[in-house]
C-alpha cells in the first residue's frame, strides 16, 4: 500500500475542560482551548483542502487527510460543527461505557453527529489503562462489545475504531479484525497505512494543548513524522523495560486532576 494519510488525533477542544471528557491527569495535555483548535485548523487548511472520511481515503490514491477525535466526550458536538463550517468530514471514537454520563456523549447525540455525515468508531468499551496488556479474549470483548453497541444506536455496522492510550501489539490488531474493524487508528505517529491480519491500520499526528502550531502545520505537510516515531518509540522502551515505573505513571494518569470537580 503506496497511498499517504495525514491523520491528526485530537480528543477534547472545550475552554471548560471540566466539563468534558475523562477527569483526570492524564487527560489535560489532550484538552484544547478552542482558540488553539482554530489555529491548528487554520494551519492544516492552508495545506489540505478537506479532510475526508476513511472510506473515501481508501478509494483514492491521492494524499488524504483525515481528522479523528477520541473518547467521546460532550465536547465532540463543538469540534464537529466546526469541521462542518468548512464541510469536512470527521472521525468520532466513543468509550461506550461512557455514553450517557457526566461529560461524554448521549445515544443521541451520536445519532446526531452521524447524521451530520461524521464517522462514528469504536474506542473500547471501558478504556482500560494499557490496552495491549489484557488478555486476547478480552481485547476481543472490548472491540465487540463497543461496535455492538455503536452500531444499535447509529443504525448500521461499526468498522471503525481507535486503540485507547495508544498501547498496541499484534494481538490489538487481530483481535479489532476478529470483532469486525476493518479500519484500526493508532497513536504512532506514521503516514503509510498498511494492512495487518485483514485490517488497515492508520497512524497519527497527536498534538497536545502546548504543541505549537507550527509543529502541526509540519506535520500537515508531512514532515516531522520521523522525529515524533522516534521520540513515541524511547518511550515504548520505558513501557517494555521499566515496567515499575511505567505501572506508577498509568497510576498517576488515573487519577482524578485537581480541578475535576469545579464547575
């Protein structure tokens, strides 16, 4: 597979982040304040035309650019209208578990963002904190669980989905294709989607609320790629050999950040 993807990761875009998707520490470097959003926007828009959905990506050879949101937090609704002010298309991944709850999204407010012409994927059905360290079975039940679920309330099959935390192994991937996805996002920062065990497997540009936007119009433009997948994989290191620490860094991230609670 020769075709390039820019595909950018974003989770919550809210000046509230309070009051929008998961409440703890390892969330706010992911929450933006919509002005942030905006620039970022504006930098991908002087590179990119529109961002499409994976479907129509993986009909074309042409460079594609496509936008995914993860966790399924309320604030989904204001990202989506803005990529609908430029008529673009995006990508929604919902923790299912999470729907109806303080801050996430409702059944019908996803029914609304499908309607909009937005994708709606799967993101696990509990988000557990390391993904690839749950047994098959179970990464299996957490693919089927959330696209089940996703495919009652939207009308129609599930084959999309993102890995949570971004923690992945070949397991991750055979796991999503024997639950149905046909189209697994991931947090490596990579371009060239290939194909693994039936399922295409597309990687991510994910800036965080401090990255400057000239590293995002970098990334628009396909640069800087190799740098994010170095810096992503000395950190892998630290997963696999410093397991401790990394167990202690997962512990932290869970926790709630101290203004969770504040309106």
């Amino acid at each position: 597979m020769n075709r390039k993807w820019i595909t950018f990761l974003y989770h919550e875009v809210t000046d509230n982040p309070g009051e929008t998707g998961f409440q703890r520490n390892g969330a706010i470097p992911y929450k933006h304040r919509v002005h942030h959003f905006l620039n970022d926007l504006e930098a991908i828009a002087a590179v990119h035309k529109r961002a499409v959905s994976v479907f129509e990506a993986a009909g074309t050879d042409q460079l594609s650019l496509l936008m995914t949101f993860d966790d399924g937090g309320i604030s989904a609704l204001h990202s989506a209208e803005m990529l609908n002010q430029r008529y673009w298309h995006g990508h929604f991944f919902v923790t299912t578990s999470m729907i109806s709850t303080p801050g996430f999204l409702s059944e019908q407010q996803i029914v609304r963002l499908s309607r909009q012409g937005h994708t709606i994927g799967a993101h696990s059905h509990t988000h557990p904190g390391v993904f690839r360290n749950l047994a098959y079975s179970d990464k299996v039940d957490e693919w089927r669980q959330s696209t089940e679920i996703l495919a009652e309330i939207v009308g129609s099959p599930v084959t999309t989905a993102s890995v949570p935390g971004g923690d992945m192994d070949d397991d991750t991937i055979r796991s999503a294709a024997e639950a149905g996805i046909r189209y697994l996002f991931t947090s490596e920062p990579h371009y060239s989607p290939y194909v693994r065990h039936g399922v295409t497997v597309i990687g991510r540009a994910c800036p965080k609320n401090r990255t400057p936007t000239t590293q995002v119009a970098a990334w628009a433009n396909g640069r800087g790629f190799r740098r994010a997948r170095a810096i992503r994989s000395a950190k892998g290191l630290v997963r696999i050999y410093g397991k401790p620490i990394y167990a202690a860094y997962i512990k932290h991230n869970e926790r709630r950040f101290p203004d969770a609670d504040k309106p």
